[in-house]
C-alpha cells in the first residue's frame, strides 16, 4: 500500500480506543500521536499502539504540519474548540458525536467545516 495518512486522535477512553483499533486494522493510515489528559488513558495509549507520540497537549497536534487528519474522541465539551482548531490548522476531521453541547454550537461547526473546503465526518468510527 502506498502513503499513510497521518491522524492524531484525541480522547483516549473508550470510544478512543475503538477508533484507535479501527484506523490500524486498515493498513492506510499511521497514527502520529494520541492524546488524553488523563495519565491512566495515557498509559494505556502507550500499550495500544507504542509508535505514537502519547502526549497530553492537543495544541501540539493542531500545530504540527504532517498531521493530516484529527479523531476526536474527548467528550462534546472539547469538541467545539477542537474542531475549531483543525479547521484553523487545516486538517480533516473524524468526530465522535455529539459536536457540541448546544445545537448553536453544532450549526457554527457545520457551518465552519462546510465552508473550510476540509473532509470532516461525524459517525461511529466502522463507518468513516
């Protein structure tokens, strides 16, 4: 197989895990850090896939140029001000839903990723 893509995923619980085990059974994409705030899910992280960069600062995956793509995975807190931050950074978007916390919040990510001319899908991880 050709070029791996390269994807960060943030949030390390369960759904983390699930879209962590998902991306490496495909052989297409090589995942460059994973990221949790949680030092328990870090050091799972660090058994699951130990060709990661396990780290706890998200800001280092939206300022990295060779990430492609980010899974987020954290809680629908978080997920307003990361989507914000890979359109700004311009990577593609997996999300876990919900998007947001309010359905204001939502249409102003809808909204944003349509007009960033990015791929960002919002779905259970076996169908991305």
């Amino acid at each position: 197989m050709g070029h791996k893509i390269k994807v960060a995923v943030i949030g390390f619980g369960r759904m983390g895990e699930f879209y962590l085990e998902d991306l490496l059974s495909t052989g297409r994409w090589d995942v460059k850090y994973i990221c949790d705030i949680s030092e328990t899910s870090r050091q799972l992280a660090k058994v699951a896939c130990p060709t990661a960069e396990v780290i706890s600062d998200e800001d280092i995956i939206f300022n990295d140029p060779e990430v492609q793509v980010v899974a987020l995975c954290a809680l629908a807190d978080s997920r307003k001000s990361q989507i914000d931050k890979a359109i700004s950074s311009g990577k593609h978007i997996l999300a876990e839903k919900p998007i947001g916390v309010a359905v204001e919040e939502e249409w102003d990510s809808v909204a944003k990723a349509e007009q960033s001319g990015l791929v960002t899908a919002v779905n259970l991880y076996q169908r991305n």
